[in-house]
C-alpha cells in the first residue's frame, strides 16, 4: 500500500449525506441508481450495492459521499460522485454516520 501525506488526502472532497431516492438500474443485477442530497446539491450516482441492498431500506439513510470524483456516464446514466463502502467478498456494507448529521459537512 503506498501512503499518501496529508495534501492528498485534503484534496478529496469527503462529505456527509442522505440517500433521497433509489431505483434499480435498467441492464443490471448489481447497480441501483441514488440521489444524494450533499448538503448545497443533489447528486445523481450508480452503485454497485443492488445484491446486498433494498432500494426502500437505503431512503433517509445517512452516508459518507465522495463528491469531488470526475463523473462518469455508466449504463446510459452520468454518475457524479461516490457513495463509499466496504466489500468483504460476501456483503458489501455502505459507510454511514452513527448519529444524524446535517447534509454537506466534510469528513476530515
């Protein structure tokens, strides 16, 4: 693993937010598409979390968001950012805060 200092990790943009709405993704088994109020905007992202996750359960759900992440049109869809989570091979678990927060503060 290469380690980065400080200044790298200052430049990815790391914020808190809700889950507003999901749907799954025409063509696919594993992605479902999310708006993400980010606190000042909505964001529009594809993941890859429909095996491990219900649309209904995901509404309200507070999560930590890359939002400074070039976008990228997948599936027909422009996904412009990155909900964040964690993979162990058999589920896959959306990082999320332990307590309400408001929408758009950075993770530092």
């Amino acid at each position: 693993m290469e380690r980065v200092d400080y200044g790298a990790f200052d430049r990815l943009h790391i914020v808190s937010g809700e889950v507003l709405s999901a749907e799954p993704v025409a063509g696919s088994q594993k992605m479902l598409k999310l708006v993400v109020d980010i606190g000042e905007e909505k964001r529009t992202v594809l993941a890859g979390i429909a095996k491990t996750h219900k649309c209904e359960e995901l509404v309200g759900k507070k999560v930590v968001f890359l939002a400074n992440l070039a976008p990228k049109r997948i599936l027909g869809v422009d996904s412009d950012g990155m909900v964040l989570a964690v993979d162990d091979g058999t589920d896959c678990m959306l990082l999320a805060f332990e307590k309400n927060v408001k929408n758009g503060l950075r993770v530092r």
